[in-house]
C-alpha cells in the first residue's frame, strides 16, 4: 500500500468538531426560548461511491457501497421565523458491495443547524389557536458521524477463506494497473475491522400538524448532497470516500 494511503485523517479534520461545538455554544442560550423539541424515526439510502478512476471505495476494495440506514434522533429547534436547530441522532446501517457487507452503528452530532418557517411560525399563534395548524420549516446543517463495524465477520463466503489475503490480492492487481473483472470475483467476503467519522450538510424539509395545543405530529425528508466518510481506525487513507444519501421519516414534536 502507498505511504499516503497509511495516513490518517488530514490533520485540520480533528479540530473542525471543537470549533463547530464553540460555534453551537455561543449560539445555543439565544435558542432556548420557545423551544420545540422533535423526535424523529427514520430511514432511507445512501451511496458511498468510487475515488479513483478504478471501482474502488477507500479504504477497502468494495467497489460502490450502498447503505441503508435507520436512525433515532432528537432536534432542538425555535418557534420564531428563523431558528437554530441542533440535532443528535443514534444510527444502525446496513450496508453491502463487492467487499462485503456488515451493519456500522454511528452516532450523528449536528451542533449548528440554521432553520427557516416557509409557513407562518408558531409564535405567530397563541398556544391555544395552534391545533389544527400546519406548520413547515426548511433547514441547513453541518453534521459530524462517529460509528464502527459492528458485524466484522459477516457475511461469510466459502469461497473465500481468507477475506484479508482476498482483499490485498484485489488491491494490489489495482495499484499495478491489471484491473479487475467485478463480475468473476467473489462479491460477499466480509469487511472486516472499520472505524469511520463522516461529515454531512443535510438539507433538510419537515412538515408537522398540530395535534393538540402543546402536540405536533408529521414526517421530514432530507438529503445529504455530500458526505465526505474517512476511516480512523489506522488502516485508512487521507483521502475519503465520497458519497450522498436520501431519508425521510416521521416526527413528533412537543411545545
């Protein structure tokens, strides 16, 4: 393997997290009034996708990952106009390619968020005139995921006996310019050992209906039109894997 796929993470990405959390401080005790605090379940796709003219994912020879994620999670946003919106979210992905597949469990921080209602906010109503009314926000944030390989050893494939072996014999045909035939090799030998951080600017729209006074129920949709995904765990690249996602899910809010 080249020395600069030995390197780590570029040295600038460990201290954009603590900039991001001074950033959410700062802005945080000017958001907590009027709070709305939204529960969110939800689901959808994404794709990690090549970074060399090969088709090849970094850090492993997998070709284009598909993911499947499902996540909990939790946003703090305002009631006026224009709002700040951190969210937290707790997620199981399944994924699978041409290196294996396995399930990453990954924890998502998105300490600065900045919103906007498209309708009129509900600070624009008394508690008391808000049942029965739709509202709908549209936001923008920058968020940063933390999350590992939970299934190491699946799936297995008989016709690989030593998945490690495979993937360095895969690799180095790569480097020397021999190239592979994707559809002659084995396509479900296991990932093995992957620590990840991914940085994300989802985009996002919820729409939510007053149930009650105090009760709003509704879905969002979001995308991340990049996500940018390197492995930490010592055995990756400076260069991350690049990808995109489509989710949506359903929400209750409490006032």
């Amino acid at each position: 393997m080249p020395a600069s796929a030995a390197r780590r993470l570029p040295p600038a990405l460990p201290s954009l997290p603590l900039a991001v959390l001074l950033f959410a401080l700062i802005l945080f005790p000017a958001a907590r009034a009027h709070a709305v605090h939204v529960f969110e379940l939800g689901a959808g796709w994404e794709n990690q996708g090549a970074v060399r003219a090969q088709l090849q994912w970094l850090p492993s020879i997998q070709g284009s990952r598909k993911d499947v994620p499902v996540y909990l999670g939790y946003r703090y946003i305002g009631q006026g106009r224009v709002f700040f919106a951190p969210s937290a979210r707790l997620t199981v992905t399944n994924f699978w390619s041409i290196g294996g597949g396995g399930n990453l469990l990954g924890l998502t921080l998105a300490p600065v968020g900045l919103g906007v209602y498209l309708t009129r906010p509900p600070a624009a109503f008394a508690p008391e005139s808000r049942r029965g009314r739709w509202f709908v926000t549209a936001s923008l944030a920058a968020s940063l995921q933390l999350g590992s390989n939970i299934t190491p050893s699946e799936p297995q494939n008989e016709s690989v006996p030593d998945p490690d072996a495979h993937r360095a014999d895969l690799r180095g045909r790569i480097e020397s310019g021999a190239g592979i035939d994707v559809l002659a090799e084995p396509q479900h030998y296991p990932l093995g050992r992957y620590s990840f951080a991914a940085l994300g600017v989802p985009v996002r729209i919820d729409v939510f209906g007053m149930a009650t006074r105090d009760l709003g129920l509704g879905f969002f949709f979001e995308s991340h039109p990049l996500l940018l995904e390197w492995q930490i765990d010592g055995r990756g690249s400076a260069t991350p894997a690049y990808g995109y996602s489509t989710t949506a899910g359903f929400t209750a809010a409490f006032f």
